[in-house]
C-alpha cells in the first residue's frame, strides 16, 4: 500500500500535483500533529462529558467526538487517535511503518495536554467526581444481600480487549480494507465507540 494511502482516502481535488514530491512536514509532521491536536480534543471533550454521570452522554460524547475528528483530520493522519487504532492499521499495511512511532508520541501527548485542559477548565469538586477521567474498576452491591463484589482486575482487562477488537475491527472493515471501506467510516467508527462504552462503562470507567 503507498506511503500516501491513509485510513481515510483523500480527496483528489486536494492531493498534491503529479510529479510533485511531498515535504517531511506533509508527510511526517502534519499528521501527527494531526494525531496530537485530535487526542488533546477527544481527551477533553469525553472527560468533560463524564460529568454528567450518565452512562448516554459519555457514549455519545465519545462516539460523536471522534466521528467529528475523523471527519475533519482523516485526510491529514488518517484519524487514528488510538495508540490500538494505529498498531492495526499498520499492521493491516494501511500505515507507514515509519510513522506508527511518531503517530504513538503524538497521541500520548495529546492525551497529557487533554487531562491538563480539563484539570485547568473543571471545578475541583467536578473533577474529583469523574476521577480525572481515569478509568477504575466498578464495584457491584447487591442491596437484598448485602454483599459488594468488585470488577477483577483480569475481567476489566478481558472486557477492555474484547471492546477494543470491536473498535478496531470496525476501522479496520470500514476504513481500510479495499472490499469492504465506505465514506461512511467516521459514522461506523463512532457509532463503535458508543456501543464500547455502554457495554463497558459500567464496569471499567469512572460513571
């Protein structure tokens, strides 16, 4: 697959002229930079919907988030923004292997400069509430029993596997492989991300 060829096709009308050889910053920089500035928006936009403390809004938060982002960065970076997202594309060989580096140091970064956001935006007490947005194991009480029984730590990693295969098996079929990939990606992409979420945010994220 050509260096060029990313998650999200680009558009003909904006591709470089024939014959005209792309500079280090279009083909190395910008998308990471892409990669970062996407991250640091997600980061903040699904922390802050946490607030709510409805399981809804955090899956649409997220979903609707990164379906926006891969829609507007897609033809610059391909709209990773997830170190897993990355390892498969490059794996598939719809990523540079070259790039994959970079593209992991952009979205860490993204993630830091995301959580410094919300730190500097949300009141203390919000903040405290959501955790920071990290995510943490639930605990269950069952009121007629009196008994409280946590989320193991190898079942929060089984369930954190097994969603994250759904989200990248859905960028994989819908934005990479040839016989399968549709404009509608971003859409599929998202709506993955909602589903993720309410099948697993009761059990592994701060709700």
């Amino acid at each position: 697959m050509a260096d060029t060829e990313y998650l999200i096709n680009k558009n003909d009308s904006t591709s470089e002229p024939r014959g005209h050889e792309p500079s280090v910053f279009d083909r190395i920089l910008r998308p990471i930079l892409a990669e970062t500035v996407g991250v640091t928006l997600f980061v903040f936009v699904g922390c802050c919907s946490l607030v709510s403390g409805q399981l809804v809004n955090a899956a649409l938060g997220h979903g609707l988030t990164i379906a926006i982002l891969i829609m507007g960065l897609g033809e610059i970076s391909g709209g990773h923004f997830n170190p897993a997202v990355t390892l498969g594309v490059t794996l598939a060989g719809g990523l540079p292997v070259y790039l994959a580096p970079g593209y992991f140091v952009g979205q860490i970064l993204g993630g830091i400069l995301g959580a410094s956001l919300v730190r500097g935006t949300l009141p203390k007490v919000e903040y405290s509430k959501i955790g920071g947005g990290v995510h943490h194991l639930n605990k269950f009480e069952d009121v007629g029993m009196k008994t409280v029984e946590d989320v193991e730590p190898g079942w929060g990693l089984l369930i954190e596997m097994v969603l994250t295969t759904v989200l990248v098996f859905t960028v994989l079929m819908t934005a990479v492989n040839a016989r399968t990939k549709t404009k509608l990606a971003p859409l599929a992409i998202g709506f993955a991300v909602v589903v993720d979420i309410m099948a697993g945010g009761m059990l592994t994220v701060p709700l």
